[in-house]
C-alpha cells in the first residue's frame, strides 16, 4: 500500500485524536498515564451526590477504563443544576489521596502522640466489641458516646440509630447551624428552620448570612445569586449584607453595612424601632400570629422603644443612625422584604439574641405573611426522623421527634462545648467514644479542652479517610471510605425550597482495607449481640440505603430526577396521574435512581402555615431572662452578673470593641475552598484557598487600610497577633473589605495532621480564641477575642 | 622563560608578559578555573531540575541572565565600535588602546551572547531556533546580528594582530606551532601590508553599524512589546548610547589593569586616559539627557500603568537602586572627570567602575520594574536572584577575567606593529594631513590689507 | 469562525469554580506551597480583584481572566519559534513540543495570563491518576496557558464530522463555561449570529480589558449594571 504524505498526516491525526489528544501537542499522555494509554480507553459516566459539604449537589463523574478522572455537576440534580463549586471539583484528591489509611491502626505511644501499628480489621472489632460488652455487663451502656459530623446524609442518622441502640443516649451530631435556625427554632419552635425563596423577595438584607461560601448550599445559591445579580438591573432588587467583613455576599450585595462583630442584633432591633415608629407594620400577622409583641411590662415592643432608638443602637453596632433610619424604611416598605441571620451572626456570644432579632424583623413587616417568601420544610418521604437533642435542666442528651422537646436544645449547637460540660461534672464521663466525620481538636475553639477529655477517655475510636488532628488523641483508628466508594442518601438540603434525597453510590472500587462507615458500625452492633434492625433484612450500610429507597418508592411521591420541564407542564401531567418516568417495580425506581443520582419532589412547595396553631414569639425581657436562667449551663459562673441588668443589655456587652490603638477584634472566617477546615487535604483545594487574596497555600491577615496606615503595616508584612491564648505570625493583606475594629484571618489552614498537603501549612485562627459560650444557645464564639498586632522585621 | 631574541625589541614592556609570564598568573587563572567549575555544576543542577532553581517567578520572568545579557553585550561595545571609530577618524592616540577593546568585543560578546541560551527554560530544543525560527520575532534579529558582530569582530580582532603574532613567531616565542599556524605566512612585505590595510578598511565600515544595529536590536526586545516602561522609541538609541558609556568605562578599567600589571605607563599615558575619560563624560551627558528625556516624557503622559513602573522606580522598592544608577553614571563620573584635579588616574578608575555598576543596574532597573508591575490589578512582582543567579554572572566575569588574561598571556595586548608604524609614519601622515586641512595660501595674495 | 468568550460581570458572583474547572480540566500542576510562595502558582483562568471607592462606597469589582486569545496577540508576535500562534479559527494555541522557553511571550502579554513550568510538574500517585487524559501534562521548562480547552473543539469537531453535520454552540464549551454556576461565562462564535456570543459581544454593556492597546481580544467583558 502506497500511503502519500497527505495520508499519513491524516492517519496521525485520526490516531492522535484516538488517543484522546489532538494534534501533536495533546497527544503525548506522561508516561505514567500508561495504564490510560494502553486501555481501549473506554469513556463512561456515572452519577453520585457530593459529600464534600451538607450542599447534596449531584455529580457526574467520568470515568476513562473505570479510573475517574473528573467530577461534574449533574445538569438534572435540582440543587445544583450541572454545577459544581471548587470542593466538588477536588473530590477525586480525596479519594486517592496518598495518604489514605488502608488498615486499622492502634496507637503505639501516649495520647496526643501520632505514632501508630497496624492492626488487621478482626482485632480492632474485637477490641472495641470487648469494650462495649464490658459496658453492657456493667450496666454503663450509657456512657457510649458517639460524635459524628453530620453531612447531611442518611449516614448520622444510622450513626444515632446505632448509638440509641446500643443503650445509649449520647449521640452528639456536629455541623453548622442552617441559615436562621437558632432564631426561628426559638421564635417558633419549629427544627429545622424555614426554606425561603430568594428569588420572590424585594429587598434582601442579610445578617452575617455568607449563602455564597458556607453551607447550606454555595453552589445552589451562587446560581440564584446570579440570577438576582441579573435580575435585579430591572427589578431594583436590594440586597443589603450586614457584617463586620464583606465577605463574597457583601461584594455581592448592592450594599454593604459594617457593624461590629456580634452586634447585629442591636442593629435589627434598631430597625425595628424605626419600623414600628413609622407603623410600617404588618398589623394583620402581628395580631393573629404572633405572641408577646404587646404584653405589658418588658414586651417586644417595651424593649424596642426603651432600649433601641437608632442612636442607641448606632453606639452599639458602630452603624450611623442615619444608616439604620433608612435601612429600616427600605426594609419596611417593601413588598417582600426578606431579612436572613447566619454564617458570623452564629458564631457571637450574642448568636440566638441575634438571629431572634432578625427574625423577629421578618415578623414585623409582613415578610413572614408574603406570599410565596416562606416554605414549609418539607417533610422526607418516610416521615420525619428524630433529632438529638441537650436538655439543659438535666444537662442529658436524648433523641426526639421534631418539634416536641419542650426546653431542649439541638444537640448539635452545643457539640463544642462537651468538655466543658464534663470537666464541670454535668454529664458522666464516657468510656468509649466514636468519632467520625468531625475533627474537634482543629474546629472547636475550646482545643484545649477537648484533647484533655479525650486523653481521659478509655477509649476512642476514630473512623477516617485521613489521619486527622483529632487522631493523635484516639486509641483506633479505623479506615473508612470516602463518599466516592459508598451508597447513602444526602436528604433535602436544610433552607431550600424543595425537597430532595441525591444518591450516593460508589463510583470506585472501596480502597483495599478501608470500609464504609455504616458496615463497620453494622458489624459492631452484630457483635454486641444487638441486631440493629430487626425489622428489615439489613446485611450492609448498602441494605439500609435501599430500605429507604424502597420506602421513597411506595410514599409514591416525587420523582427521579427528571430533565429540566416547565414545573407548570409537570403538574398538568401530574393531575392527569402521569409521571415524567414509569416505574411500577422497585428495581425500576431503583434502576432509574441510579441512572438519575437522585429523587426529588418538584410538586410540593408548601408556604409556610400560620393557621397551624404556630406562633411568632417575640423576644422580650422576662422571657430572655428565664431563658438565661434556665440554660445557665451553658455558660456557669455569670449569674451576679446577670441580676444586676436588663438581660439584653447584659449579653450586649458581649459586643467588643478593639481597646487600644493596636488592638483588634479577632474575626475567622471561612471560605469556599474549605469551610470546616476538611478541604485542606486536597491540593487543589489548598492552592485556591488564598485565590482572592493570592495568598495560595497560606493563612493570611486582613486588615483595613485605615488602621494599617496607623500602625506602619504595609501589604505583605509579617505580623504577630496575640491573644491571651496565644499567638501566630500571619501575612498582613491590606483590604477595604473589613472594617477598622477588626482583624480578618480565614479558618482552615494550620492542620498538624490530615494527610501531607495540609500539615503544617498556614495558621489556624481558633487556636487563638478566647473559648467564649452564647450562653442562649451553647454556640460557640469566634468573635470575642481581643487580639494585639506587632509587626514583626522582615 | 628565558630570553628568545637576540637584540632587544624595542617595544619590550609588550613582549615581556608573553616571553616571561609571572607566576601569579598560574594561580589566578587556578582560582578562575575553579569558580568556572562550580560554575558550570550549578549550570548543570538547572539544566537538570529546571529554571526554578532561578529566582525568577510570575511575573518577573526574566531576571539576571537577560539583564547580564545586556549588560555584556553593552560592554562588548567598548572595543570593536570604538576602536573602529577611532580609526576611521584617524585619531593617532588611538594606536596603544584599540587592541585592548577589540578583546573585550570579542570575549564579552561570546559570554554574552550565551546568556539568552542560559535563560531558555528548553536549551535541548535551542535548534528550533534555527529550523522553526520565525524571523518577525525580535528574539531571532538579535541572533542573528549578534552572530554577525561576533563574527566581524573577531575577525576585525585578528587581522591586525597578524602582524603581531609574526613577530612574536619570528622571535621564537612558544608554542610556535600556534603563531605559526596564526600568523599566516606574514612576512611584512608590502603588498601584505596593503592587503591587511584594505581589509581592515573594509571591516571598520562594515563593523560600526553591524555594532549599532546589535544594541539597537536588543533594545527592540523590549521595545517591540507594548509593556509600560519598555515600549518607547528612544529605546535603540539609548541603549546605543548606554553600551558605549559602559564599553568605555570597561576600556578604561582594562587599561588602568595593564598599564599598573604589564608597566605599561609608557605606552599609555595620561594623554590617552584624558581623552578617553573625556568621551566617558560626553557620554555620561548623552546618558543622562536620555534617560531624562525617557523618563519626563513618560511622566508627562502620565499613562497609570506607566506611571505605576515609574513610581516603582522613583520612590518605590526599586528607588535604592534607580538613584545609585543615576548617582553611578550621572553625578560621580561627572564629578570626578569636570575637575582636572579629580581626572587623574585614581579619579578615572573609580568614575569608570561607578559607571559599570551603574551600567548594570539601568539594565535591572529596565528590565525587572516593566515586568514586576502587570498592567492588571496583579500584585507587584518580586525578584530575588537565587545563589545560581549570582553564580552564573560571578562565572560569567570569571570568564571574561579569564579570557582575557589568557589573551594577554599569548598576545601582545596593544599592537606592536601599529606603535611602529605610529612612531614611523604618524607624524608624516598627521603632518600631511593637517595641511591638506589648512586652506591654501594663494599665490598672489597681497599679503592682507 | 472565530470563538470567543463573554464574561457577565453582573451574573459572576466570583465563586471561583471557573479556576478550578480549569485546572481540573486541563491538568495544571499544582504547585507546591513554596513555591507557590514566590509566585509560581499556575492558573489559566485567574480571578482579579478590584477595589472602587471606599466604604460605604466600596465597590468590589472580581473579574475571572482566562487567556484574552486576542487578534492582535503580543504573544505571538515575539515567539521565536513559532511555539504560540493564532490558528484559523481565532484561538492563540501553544504547540508545548516546540516551546524554547525563552519567556518572551511571557513578558509581552500585557494580560499576564501564561504561565510557566518552572520544575517539572509533580502529582502523588494517587492523585496523578485523576489527570485528564485528553490534555497532556507539559514538561519542565515550557510556557502554557489557557487554550479554550481547544481538545474539546477537536473531539466535538470529530463527532460533527462523523454524523456529517455543522458543530453545534453547545458541544464545543471550555470548561470554565461549562461549569459556571451563574452562567455568567458564555462560549461560542463571534461571527455566527446563532451564536449567544455573538449578541452579547454587541451589548452596550461590553467591553475588553485594556481596549486601548488594541490587542483585539476575543474576551469580553459585560459591565456590571448596578
């Protein structure tokens, strides 16, 4: 065969192009892509749900001879519509990272030491099986903890299963608070909080409330962000972000409003001063569906007047009175005025008082009455499940239904503050407790503590992908897949208006040696002779998944996901009984789930209803102070104190303000690239970590031009910022975007442990902090820390 | 070494360096030979590992081996450009220092020319240079004229240094298969003289802009992109100029060397230093009436991004920098060389020295501020040289200190034959020429009114 | 044909998934803290930050930077070895094996948008496997940058081709595109009228970043409104 030139320029082409490149320059694969290079290369895709945040985007992945090589967004996953953020994107570095534990590992040395020997899977059951039967003899299966970080998945309620079955009441879910849960949970009693939807308001001011890099959803509210963004060139939507930093919301936002950390409530009642000075009430909500708004002495309306006049609040927040006057006119003008508390507001000495008072703004202008603004929470397809929740009377843990805990607490606000609870005697020390999915020694603000309850716990057992933080203070260590190897279901993302369960399902063949979390915890239960479902035929973590599969199947609601079709065509279909997919067996629905990530219920967006005996209850003075008496647990050692004052005013001292020329107000925050500190095990996530700031890799200062200027610091400079806990070097980053008082460091870097791309890289604020308590909600503060600035020569 | 001829030369202070080396030289050139060494190890390391063994980074991509680059290459301009001029223009002082700048052309012109190749980031691909080269690239005009100057100047080097190494042949000096092998069957004879004067008529024309055409090129580097600071049209010029002043700074540095080393105050005598020190001051003016031309105009078009270089340069990180330069090749030598009592020697040498360091920081200041102030809002750039920088340009003088005391070892530094000549002819031919000059007495003139 | 960009400025809410899409998609090492340190980080695409005004009129201004793939490109210009050029269809490719990495092209992007393989890239065992096999890894010593995932044109240019049909807007998108959560980042011809780009090029609100040095780029940029 004769092959001109001509041909052979095609043929390299053609064959270039087969090797999945292009031209001469795409089609040289490294020489470690060989596996790739000599396969047929064969390209499939399979769907899953993120389980890097409590988000449940669904994602695709492609997959070249069954090696993933990327995550996509899933365009049919409701929440995130084909999207993903920069988390979802490194997913596959968590799953083969090179430092992955693939077997069991005891600890060698003492507690707090990372010096670890092998074990195979069969010793370490036996070693914790002992230990728990040793509690059952004695009859001590109470002192079994189990804290678990909570992504939102089927996973911890299983873990809560496991744990009330096996006798014990101790199930401590740890995860950030959705938007306005503390103040809503209060005012209303209703857990979870509230969805909303973004995009029927009119005017959006947000209270420390950061949609766009924390959790609930990023991806999901970057989308409709955008769209606001676009819209709102024509609608004159104002969107307003209150908070002492303007994080990506603020520059987001139309406007950005400096306060002080911490005293955003004081500026929320300060609008409602104005609010209801100029009677821009919504008079029909108040009488009907509120309580305590006029009452007598100390009522909503009492403390307003007496205790908020915009000057007033002005000296507290920092925010010109002026400022407060005409947010306050806005807010109660319009239509649909939507007031959101979250992100920093949770994490302030006066976090509920805050999201109380903002919440409480909502109740005042009708907002909570406009049609449309305020969903339901949508029920999951077989009923609600129970939560775990703190009674600060008996200081005791207990899982119940919704809505019915009487003085309870959610557990999960007050994970942190353990330590301190059994260092005070309150509750019994344990003897074993299980940790998965949470670092404690990195995230909680009272480090200290925690390592000395560990270090006195017989035993801790620790389920992970990594070693972490926490691991040095645990005696197992037991190797758990990542959520790219597992099954599970991520249930409907707290705040958002529909409801949803993504499937997880695993994309990879599990690491050799690492299980997933659910059949370690199957096998453990076996073991202690407790079989924890005795109802269903459960052999595997996969079993239980499909049990709740086949439960969404016979509630006969919702759907697969389906492509995107006008909702108003899928409700004519579904008054005519059709569905958008056939599935009259099980397997089929499963099937079809499994080809679509996930089932969603597009139907049902119930408004929030009022005429269900619920009720907005204002915060007023007697009332915060029986709330501070009753849960004086939370933060002993304050009642003088507390008698002398107002209760209001008492926890607004809590307000601080930088004392001396070089003092700040320490202010952590969190990104994108890593909210709890977990992403930093990814590189990629590490790199982007200082994107904005260009500070790839590193932990870093920002500081407002004004006060730079005052102390000689220029950008770039090396600084030491000391607390009375401490202090860290940090590289000073000069922005417009913090205000004067405070000092900006973002959290999640200065890991000690959590594989080789994030030990010892950067700096962690929180191990600064003045371990500070809400003493309303056992929150934990981040933004009551009082810290002084040097530079430091270069 | 003992003494090979016969009869006394008469220009034996010239001689004596090649027929009796000192010891000295053997263990300087030892030192040179090491530094080279580790030199080339630490070339090696980044030829292995890469450029990131550099300081260099984004967006400072071009650091010290650029600036070297032009650095040398300004030097190289002392010789061959000067001593071209000097010849055309037939100045008879020229005679003892035209030698000396040809070599500095010469050796600083082959290590600089090698800087560009220290800088790719592929060496191994240098080739596509030439089979995918595209010539609207300005990168590829330099290799080219460099090439060229290299080319004409070694050749223009050599040619009268014909003459020379005969006479070292002729009086046996070793190793004598290498100046007979050099001296090409020069016997002196008439019609070689001719041929040798014709030759070096013809590279003297061809060399001067071959020599300005390299350092204008160079400046279109930078010139031909659209960066702040670097795209300005005075650039050719002003490089011209800058490598001038800085080749004749390097001449009378060299000269002050030998003169002190070989004895040489002889031959070159204040009278040589005076007029060249002079033309360092001229050009010390031209510089600066550049340089203010560059800037002012820069600053009164007041364009942010290149107000951001300017600012940079003036007042910020590299305002240390920016005033020694200006203080190094304006203010001092201007000092020193105005007063005839700080023209002396001593005065010369440190005015000479000030402007090579000064030299060398107006090519930093050129080309680190452009690229370490990004016209986006990017933060500014650091450049720190890393221990490799500062080796290869400790290795690259090394080099040149090298080559040209081996040079000095085999050839006569300042040309015998055209001292003879001088002593024979020059007075003749000035004589000739000043009343070719003089306007001719008329015959019949009254003889004034 | 001539593929172009648009960037909605009022859509983009500076989420920062285009710049991990990005070096997810086209293997772009990552770059270890040290290094990182001295400004080594490689990004395609780059997110530049802007400060207006002063609070409370304190403007922030994010603005995604892919590579500008200009008509008139400085880059190509001064290449000496023809390693960066425009090719027919608009877009300023690298051709990786033929880079001297000489850096020119470096200094005269006025965008600042290429990158450069200081040390030869490096990736865990593990996490190497996860590299895009489309795209490949660059070499030590090279200058890369954005390319408009140019292998996504190739392989949808093939799947045209082999059901005899024109290439479809939606089939050939980078992946900064593709994976924008606001849909601010729109991909497509500038010169087929079918094409979004091609209407949102012209809108009032359209603009390029650093016009004046008539660099032509095929990026724009939409104003933000409010």
């Amino acid at each position: 065969m004769k092959i001109s030139r001509r041909d052979f320029l095609h043929l390299l082409g053609v064959t270039g192009a087969l090797a999945g490149g292009i031209s001469q320059v795409w089609a040289i694969p490294d020489k470690w892509r060989d596996k790739l290079r000599s396969g047929p290369r064969i390209e499939t895709w399979k769907v899953s749900t993120c389980g890097q945040c409590p988000a449940g985007c669904g994602i695709r992945i492609r997959l070249i001879d069954d090696i993933p090589v990327r995550i996509l967004g899933n365009p049919i996953a409701p929440v995130n519509k084909g999207f993903t953020c920069p988390m979802g994107e490194s997913g596959l570095e968590l799953l083969y990272h090179p430092d992955r534990i693939d077997q069991p590992l005891r600890r060698k040395g003492k507690k707090g030491e990372s010096s670890w020997e092998p074990i195979s899977w069969d010793e370490a059951t036996k070693q914790i099986t002992r230990m728990l039967q040793g509690l059952v003899k004695e009859k001590q299966t109470g002192r079994l903890g189990f804290l678990m970080g909570d992504r939102n998945t089927l996973l911890t309620q299983f873990a809560g299963i496991f744990t009330a079955r096996s006798g014990s009441s101790n199930f401590f879910p740890w995860r950030t608070p959705g938007i306005n849960e503390l103040g809503f949970w209060q005012a209303t009693g209703e857990f979870p909080p509230f969805s909303f939807d973004l995009t029927r308001t009119d005017y959006l001011i947000t209270f420390g409330t950061n949609l766009l890099e924390e959790p609930p959803s990023p991806v999901y509210f970057n989308r409709i962000y955008g769209k606001l963004k676009e819209s709102r060139m024509q609608s004159g939507l104002k969107m307003v972000h209150v908070d002492a930093r303007m994080s990506q919301a603020g520059k987001n936002a139309t406007e950005w409003v400096q306060t002080r950390p911490g005293s955003m409530g004081a500026l929320a009642l300060g609008m409602a001063y104005v609010i209801i000075r100029d009677k821009n009430l919504d008079q029909d909500f108040i009488n009907l569906h509120t309580r305590d708004f006029r009452k007598g002495n100390g009522d909503f309306l009492d403390l307003v007047t007496r205790d908020y006049s915009p000057e007033r609040a002005s000296e507290v927040t920092g925010v010109p009175a002026e400022t407060i006057i005409r947010l306050a006119r806005a807010f109660g003008s319009a239509k649909a005025p939507l007031a959101l508390s979250g992100g920093t507001s949770d994490t302030s000495e006066t976090a509920l008082f805050t999201q109380w008072a903002v919440a409480s703004l909502n109740a005042l202008t009708g907002s909570l009455s406009a049609k449309g603004l305020w969903r339901e929470p949508v029920p999951l397809p077989w009923g609600s499940s129970s939560v775990s929740t703190f009674s600060p009377r008996s200081t005791s843990f207990s899982l119940k239904p919704r809505n019915a805990w009487d003085t309870d607490l959610p557990a999960s606000w007050i994970g942190e503050q353990l330590p301190n609870f059994v260092s005070a005697g309150k509750i019994a020390d344990l003897k074993i407790l299980m940790i998965a999915q949470a670092n404690p020694v990195y995230q909680a603000s009272n480090q200290k503590m925690w390592k000395d309850w560990l270090g006195r716990i017989p035993l801790v057992v620790q389920l992970a992908t990594l070693l972490d933080d926490t691991s040095p203070y645990a005696d197992l260590v037991l190797p758990a897949t990542t959520y790219l190897e597992q099954w599970d279901l991520t249930l409907p993302v707290p705040n958002l208006p529909f409801s949803q369960l993504g499937l997880q399902q695993p994309v990879a063949p599990p690491l050799t040696g690492a299980r997933p979390l659910g059949d370690v915890l199957l096998q453990l239960g076996k073991g202690l002779g407790a079989n924890l479902f005795p109802e269903s035929d459960v052999k595997s973590y996969g079993d239980y998944v499909q049990v709740r599969m086949k439960q969404i199947f016979a509630s006969g609601k919702g759907t697969p996901y389906f492509e995107e079709v006008s909702l108003a065509f899928l409700e004519e279909l579904r008054k005519r009984g059709w569905q958008v997919y056939s599935y009259p067996a099980f397997s089929d629905f499963r099937r079809l789930l499994q080809e679509k990530g996930g089932w969603w219920d597009p139907g049902e967006y119930p408004e929030v209803d009022w005429k269900r005996g619920r009720a907005f209850v204002f915060p007023t003075v007697p009332r915060l102070a029986k709330l501070l008496e009753e849960r004086s647990v939370l933060k002993p050692g304050e009642e003088t104190q507390k008698r002398n004052k107002l209760p209001h005013l008492w926890l607004e001292e809590n307000v601080k303000k930088p004392e001396t020329p070089d003092s700040f107000i320490l202010a952590p925050f969190t990104t994108l690239m890593n909210m709890n500190g977990d992403g930093a095990s990814q590189p990629l996530l590490q790199e982007l970590f200082g994107l904005y700031p260009r500070l790839y890799w590193n932990t870093w200062a920002e500081m407002n031009p004004k006060r730079a200027k005052g102390l000689s610091i220029e950008d770039g400079d090396l600084i030491r910022v000391s607390s009375k806990k401490g202090s860290v070097t940090l590289p000073v980053k000069i922005v417009p975007t913090v205000s004067p008082e405070i000092l900006s460091v973002p959290f999640g870097q200065g890991h000690t442990e959590s594989g080789k791309y994030a030990k010892n890289v950067g700096t962690n604020p929180i191990t600064i902090i003045d371990p500070r308590v809400d003493p309303l909600s056992g929150r934990s503060s981040w933004h009551s820390t009082h810290v002084r600035v040097e530079k430091i020569k270069k | 070494m003992e003494n090979l001829s016969a009869q006394p030369h008469p220009d034996a202070p010239l001689l004596r360096p090649i027929e009796s080396p000192a010891r000295s030289f053997y263990l300087i050139v030892g030192i040179l030979l090491a530094i080279i060494l580790y030199t080339g190890i630490v070339y090696l390391r980044q030829i292995l590992f890469g450029l990131g063994v550099t300081g260099m980074a984004q967006p400072v991509t071009w650091g010290f081996y650029i600036i070297n680059f032009v650095f040398f290459i300004g030097i190289s301009h002392a010789g061959t450009l000067i001593s071209a001029i000097l010849r055309l223009s037939k100045a008879e002082w020229r005679r003892p220092i035209t030698r000396m700048a040809e070599v500095i052309t010469a050796i600083v012109l082959a290590i600089g020319g090698l800087h560009p190749i220290i800088d790719l980031g592929r060496p191994d691909r240098m080739l596509h240079l030439f089979y995918n080269g595209r010539l609207q690239s300005p990168l590829l005009w330099d290799v080219t004229s460099i090439t060229a100057y290299f080319t004409a100047s070694t050749v223009y080097l050599y040619i009268p240094l014909i003459p020379d190494i005969a006479i070292l042949r002729d009086r046996g000096v070793k190793p004598r298969w290498l100046y007979e092998f050099l001296s090409w069957g020069w016997q002196g004879t008439e019609r070689q003289h001719k041929v040798l004067e014709r030759a070096m008529n013809i590279l003297m024309v061809i060399v001067i802009p071959i020599a300005v055409s390299v350092h204008t090129i160079i400046s279109y580097i930078f010139a031909m992109t659209v960066q702040p600071g670097w795209h300005s049209t005075i650039f050719g010029p002003y490089f011209v100029v800058g490598a001038i002043f800085s080749g004749i700074a390097a001449i009378l540095v060299l000269m002050i060397v030998f003169r002190k080393i070989f004895r040489l105050e002889g031959y070159l005598k204040h009278i040589h230093f005076n007029y060249l020190s002079i033309l360092l001051l001229i050009m010390s003016l031209i510089w600066f009436y550049f340089t203010f031309s560059e800037y002012l105009t820069g600053y009164y078009g007041h364009e942010p991004n290149e107000m951001r270089v300017f600012w940079y340069k003036f007042t910020g990180d590299f305002a240390p920098y920016f005033w020694t330069m200006v203080s190094c090749n304006f203010f001092l030598p201007v000092l020193l060389l105005c007063n005839r009592k700080t023209r002396t020697i001593p005065g010369i040498l440190i005015a000479s020295i000030s402007v090579i360091i000064g030299m060398w920081l107006e090519r930093l200041i050129i080309v680190v501020p452009s690229l370490a102030n990004p016209r986006l809002p990017y933060p500014t750039g650091i450049y720190i040289p890393t221990h490799t920088e500062w080796m290869l340009f400790i290795g690259g003088i090394s080099v040149f200190v090298l080559g040209y005391m081996i040079f000095a070892r085999f050839f006569p530094v300042i040309s015998i034959w055209e001292i003879e000549e001088g002593r024979k002819e020059s007075a003749k031919i000035v004589t000739e020429r000043i009343s070719s000059y003089m306007p001719d007495i008329e015959p019949s003139s009254p003889g004034g009114r | 044909m001539k593929w172009g960009m648009v960037i909605d400025l009022q859509k983009c809410t500076g989420c920062g998934e285009c710049v991990a899409a990005c070096k997810r998609e086209n293997n772009v090492a990552i770059v270890e803290p040290k290094e990182s340190a001295m400004g080594r980080t490689m990004l395609w695409m780059d997110m530049l930050t802007i400060y207006e005004g002063e609070y409370p009129r304190l403007r922030v201004r994010q603005i995604p930077r892919p590579c500008m793939h200009c008509d008139h490109p400085p880059c190509a210009k001064v290449c000496p070895v023809r390693a960066t050029y425009i090719n027919e269809e608009g877009i300023v490719a690298q051709i990786y094996p033929q880079c001297i990495g000489c850096r020119y092209c470096m200094a005269a992007c006025p965008y600042t948008v290429k990158s450069f393989n200081w040390y030869k890239p490096e990736w865990s065992p593990g996490i190497r496997n996860t590299a895009n096999p489309d795209v490949s890894v660059r070499p030590v010593g090279v200058v890369e940058k954005c390319t408009f995932c140019v292998h996504r044109r190739q392989k949808a240019k093939e799947q045209a081709k082999s059901e005899a049909r024109e290439l479809r807007e939606d089939e050939y998108q980078p992946a900064c595109a593709e994976g924008c959560p606001t849909g601010a980042i729109v991909f497509g011809d500038l010169e087929n009228s079918r094409h979004r780009v091609n209407h949102l090029a012209h809108s009032p609100r359209a603009t390029r970043l650093l016009e004046d040095l008539g660099t032509e780029p095929k990026v724009v940029y939409l104003k933000e409104g409010d």
